[in-house]
C-alpha cells in the first residue's frame, strides 16, 4: 500500500523530469533528508525559475492531501541547484486537552 507521502514524492519527481525548463533532476536522500538536484535546461536559467519549478511541482503533488511543503535553498554547483524538500504531514491530537480547541479530537466523526 502506498501512503500519501509516497504519492506525493512520486507525482513531484515526475512532473520536475518532465518540465522544459529542467535537464535533469533526481532526489538523495541523506541521513534521512531529503535533497533534490536539479539542472537547468540552459545554463542562463535563473534560481528564481527553478524555484518557481519547484512549487508548481509541489501544489501538483499536494493536491488533494493533507501535507504542506518545506523548501530551502542549500547550494549551487557547476551545473546543479541543490534543494531541501520535504513534505510534511500534519500532525492530529491523540486526547482532549480541555481547552476546547478547534480541531478537538471530540469533533471529530
């Protein structure tokens, strides 16, 4: 069975690999966290396209589910922009803390 974060990564890395803008791009995973390397299609393509890219990429693999997106900035090299992307799930209450919060699991079904 694959969980909604699997989907998510998956449907992210497909539409990165097929975008015009992007060459090549492929996902590391290092001690756990996630990178993302991406190089352009030309050598004058701005990080500000790349970032661009990179969130419409995201709201694709978002849609429909319960995640939101952590994205930063970690370096440059000769030919890749080198992203920290994660994908995180939210976080629900186990037990009613008694101060009738919104989202209070008693609401709940």
């Amino acid at each position: 069975m694959v969980t909604e974060l699997e989907q998510a990564w998956d449907t992210f890395i497909c539409y990165m690999s097929e975008h015009p803008k992007i060459a090549n791009c492929y996902y590391k995973q290092v001690t756990g966290i996630p990178f993302i390397y991406i190089k352009g299609e030309s050598q004058a393509i701005k990080r500000s396209d790349i970032e661009e890219v990179l969130k419409e990429a995201a709201a694709k693999a978002m849609k429909a589910k319960r995640l939101t997106l952590s994205m930063y900035h970690v370096r440059e090299s000769e030919a890749f922009y080198v992203y920290r992307v994660r994908f995180l799930v939210p976080q629900q209450k186990m037990f009613c803390c008694g101060n009738i919060c919104d989202d209070c699991i008693r609401f709940q079904r």
